[in-house]
C-alpha cells in the first residue's frame, strides 16, 4: 500500500470517528485513535504517522495516534525505526513475564493486564522509574473462549489491586468485541465495560479516581464503541489493508 493510499485511509477513520462522536454528542477530540500495527512494515507505520500530523498540523482536532502492538518482538523491531518521530507505544496483546524487560524500553501503556501476577512483575519493574506506567485492565465481556481477559464479574478487584501498585497507573479498561453481526450484541458488551469502569471509579478505591479510559472497538465496529464511551479506538485493517497472511513471502 501506498503512502497516499495510508493517508487517504487515516483521514478517513478520523472521519468516522469524528462522525460517530458527533451522532451521539460527543467532542471530536474525545476518543483517540490507536493503530495497531501487526506484521506492518516499519516504512508503511512511518507512513501514518507523518499523515497523521500532517491532517493535524492543517487543523484537524484530533490528538496524535497511538502505536500498539500485539507482539513484544516486533514492537522491539520496529519501535527504534520510529524513535525520530516521538510516537507513544502500546502492547495491546498478551504480555510473557520474560518478555516485560524488553517491552518497557518502549512502551508507555500496557492495555493487556488480565492477572494479578503481570501487574506485580509490571510494578517491580518500573517502580523506581519515576514516570508511571499507564495500564488497562483487559476484560472478556462477550465470554467467548477464544479471547483473552477477566471475566467482567472479576474486573472490579482486579483492577483495583492494580491501581494500589507502586509505579501504575490504572489507566482503564481494555476488550475485544463480541465476534457477532449482531450491533446490539457487540453494543451490548461495549456497554458492560463501560459499566465496569463506572463502577471501578466510583468505589473510591486509591487510584481509581481517573481510570476513566475505555480502549474499545475495532476498524469492523468502532461506530458502536464510541456510542458506548469509547476514549480508544484500536484500528488496523481500515488504515493499513489487510495484512499478510502468515506465512506469505515479502
């Protein structure tokens, strides 16, 4: 793909969620748009980026993309290609106790956090950092077996174990929606970790006070997850096409 093609596609996803917000009285700076970068050649991410502030710096009211990657080897492969250009980095997949040491030289976020055990091995590392690691909790609000998460009945304590952890800062909620064509069953759990998130706020609990964030919905629904409260939205094939198939050469 292009680099104008990316541009083209960018704008475009910053027109939907723009247009989303609007349908239902939101600002359009309210919800920031994460590229998620999977098997993305550094050259084409490089591409998005240098679009993305260019639509900014011709007056578009969004914030800067974030970066996020599924895979701690590729985000050590690509994120040192990136350095010059400043952009904030998200592990949004599974996260290896061994694999925290290298995923920390770049990562400000971790959006993945779904046991108790990641968030310590999180705060042992970064306590003595001086910059706050910004984590979400990834819930499994559609109980499909195939997605990572804690059940939503589990968030609540999950979460705020990990906001009285030196060195995080609980940022928010994370999920994947529920593999449906079904928008009300899709909105339905969208709608879940929202209540999740209101609930964790309003406990009054040390650190949950600004744990607002919500990172839901994709390039297939974020429509619904902004109509939900959506702050993030994780985009890939809308901007960047379909990505290779495994295994195929180049």
């Amino acid at each position: 793909m292009s680099s104008t093609d990316v541009a083209q596609r960018l704008e475009q996803v910053h027109e939907r969620v723009g247009a989303a917000c609007a349908a239902v009285g939101r600002g359009p700076g309210e919800v920031r748009v994460l590229l998620a970068t999977k098997t993305m050649d550094v050259a084409v991410v490089r591409a998005a980026l240098l679009a993305d502030a260019r639509l900014r710096a011709a007056g578009s009211p969004t914030a800067p993309v974030l970066l996020g990657e599924n895979r701690v080897q590729e985000l050590v492969a690509k994120a040192p290609d990136l350095a010059d250009l400043s952009p904030t980095w998200h592990v949004i997949g599974p996260l290896q106790s061994n694999k925290v040491n290298a995923a920390l030289r770049w990562a400000a976020g971790v959006e993945s956090v779904a046991d108790r055990s990641l968030a310590v091995r999180l705060s042992q590392r970064v306590r003595d950092r001086g910059v706050p690691l910004d984590v979400w909790v990834q819930v499994n609000v559609s109980g499909e077996p195939t997605k990572q998460g804690v059940p939503p009945g589990a968030a609540a304590e999950l979460a705020t174990d990990v906001a009285a952890l030196p060195g995080l800062r609980l940022a928010g909620f994370m999920t994947i929606g529920a593999r449906s064509a079904d928008e009300h069953v899709v909105r339905a759990g969208f709608a879940r970790l929202r209540a999740v998130r209101d609930e964790v706020v309003g406990s009054g609990a040390p650190g949950t006070r600004d744990a607002r964030g919500l990172s839901m919905g994709m390039s297939s629904d974020l429509e619904a997850a902004v109509a939900e409260g959506a702050t993030v939205v994780r985009v890939g094939t809308a901007v960047f096409g379909a990505r290779p198939a495994p295994g195929a050469a180049g």
